[in-house]
C-alpha cells in the first residue's frame, strides 16, 4: 500500500511534516486489515477560506482498490487531525461496504438426499 500526502494551506513546514506523518501512520493502523485490497492512497489538505479560521479545514482521501476502483471521501472541521479522522472513519466503512457488495453471493448448500434403510438381508 502506497500513501502519498498532500499539504496546501497548512500554517508552516514543520507543521506540514508532522500532518504527513501522523496522516501516513494513522492510515495505516486504520487500513491494516484491509491492505490487500488497497493499491494507493492519496491524502489531500486544503485550508477552504485561509487565514480567518472556523470549520474550513478540508481532508480528501482517495483510496485506488485494486482492480475494484475508487473511492473518495471528502471532510471538514475546525482542525486538521480531526478532519482525518473523520475521512479515516467513512473512508474505512466505504471500503468494507465496496468489497461486500463486489461479493459473489455464497451458494446454497446442497441439500442431503434421505436414504432409505437398506435391507441387506441375512446370508444364512
């Protein structure tokens, strides 16, 4: 599984760093499970409207499933852990949601044939 981290708009470098980090091992203890499945992911940082603050931190993750698509999940808070967080928790639950209903559905179990006793007879 391959992260790729993407920061635009956060306050400062040393900021940005630790954002990428913090996003690249949450994503991973996160999709543990599901890691066969995942090719890429792409996570995207945007600050909505700057310097003036409020709910307006944007996380974008993309998820490439292979040879199953994409999925997107986009969020918005006041802050940017808690914005991946929440992209985290729905991109998760998307996923496992996309590979149940890619499911073959299970076959009917065969059902048994009643037999009959047999009278093997006595060989006197």
């Amino acid at each position: 599984m391959h992260i790729i981290v993407e920061t635009q708009g956060t306050d400062t470098k040393p900021d940005a760093r630790q954002l990428g980090a913090a996003s690249e091992q949450r994503l991973r203890f996160a999709l543990r499970r599901l890691a066969s499945f995942v090719d890429t992911v792409r996570v995207s940082y945007r600050d909505a409207n700057g310097p003036r603050g409020g709910v307006d931190k944007q996380c974008q993750v993309q998820l490439h499933l292979r040879s199953r698509g994409n999925i997107v999940v986009k969020t918005t808070a006041s802050d940017w852990y808690a914005a991946l967080q929440a992209a985290i928790r729905r991109a998760v639950g998307r996923v496992v949601k996309h590979l149940q209903q890619s499911r073959p559905p299970h076959a009917q179990p065969l059902k048994r044939l009643q037999q009959s006793p047999v009278d093997v007879g006595s060989s006197s």
